[in-house]
C-alpha cells in the first residue's frame, strides 16, 4: 500500500561515530531534537543527571513526544516503524515516553482536554535505579512525528 509507505517529512537519523558533547538538555525544535544536530558525534549524559527535553515547538502548538525505541532505531519510516520498543546498545529493554509535549487547544482562556500533557519540559533521570548504564547508547524517537530520532550515550 502506497500510503503505508508515507513518510511525509526526510528521516532525522540518530547522530552516529564517535561521542560528541556532553548535555544535560534537549532543544525539540523544526521537528528536531538539536542535539542531533551538531554533527560532533553522539550526545553523552553523565550518569546520576538529569536529562531534561523542552519542545521549543509548542509555542506553534506542535507537539513531540521522546519515546525510547530500540537501538538503532536507523530504519525507514513506515506504518510499523519505528516502534515503542526500548533497548540500549547492549540489547536490555529499557523503555521510557514523555507523552506528548504540549499545551491543548484553549478556549476562552481555559485549556481543554487534549493528547498534550500540558507541559513543555520532561525530565529522564539517567541512573541504574531507572535502568540506564554507562557505556550504553539508547535511542529515541517522537510518535507524533517519527521521523524524528535521536540517541544519547551515558558515561561515568
């Protein structure tokens, strides 16, 4: 089925090579994570943080969601892919999901029900209590928009 095969946008891969800055935020913006975009290597995120992602779209009632999917989460995108199905680079599943990063319609000064959660911010807590582990690259995607992808490596 062509419809199916929709891609609507170009794939945002998830960055590849050797480990690029360090962050402990994730700008969603243009339908894209901007830490993807920096073309100096994989995001790291110490762990023990905090790694929180803002969706600077929301202001043009865009929504995004960081959902984890299965390392490498590199595949076209189609009607079964990429999936929710969380698994860092040494294969454990380890799932994660901000929910939809936004605010609802408002009428009248009072926000409506809606799929957004009525925030803009998430904040992941990188640790092995949430079952993150150093060494580990873990990748991510937004199930309004799958093109988007992105990925993060914890260090110590």
């Amino acid at each position: 089925m062509t419809e199916a095969d929709n891609k609507c946008a170009t794939d945002v891969k998830p960055v590849t090579g050797t480990l690029g800055p360090a962050v402990s935020r994730v700008e969603i913006a243009g339908f894209n994570y901007l830490s993807q975009s920096s073309g100096s290597g994989i995001p790291t995120v110490k762990n023990g943080s905090t790694l929180t992602f803002d969706n600077e779209d929301a202001a043009s009632d865009i929504y995004h969601s960081i959902t984890s999917c299965k390392y490498p989460c590199t595949g076209d995108t189609g009607i079964a892919y990429p999936l929710a199905d969380g698994a860092g680079s040494d294969l454990k599943p380890l799932d994660f999901d901000s929910s939809e990063l936004g605010y609802g319609p408002n009428f009248g000064g009072q926000l409506a029900l809606g799929p957004a959660k009525n925030q803009i911010s998430w904040s992941l807590p990188i640790d092995a209590a949430h079952g993150f582990a150093p060494g580990t690259i873990y990748t991510f995607f937004c199930r309004v928009h799958p093109v988007m992808r992105g990925n993060f490596e914890v260090i110590l």
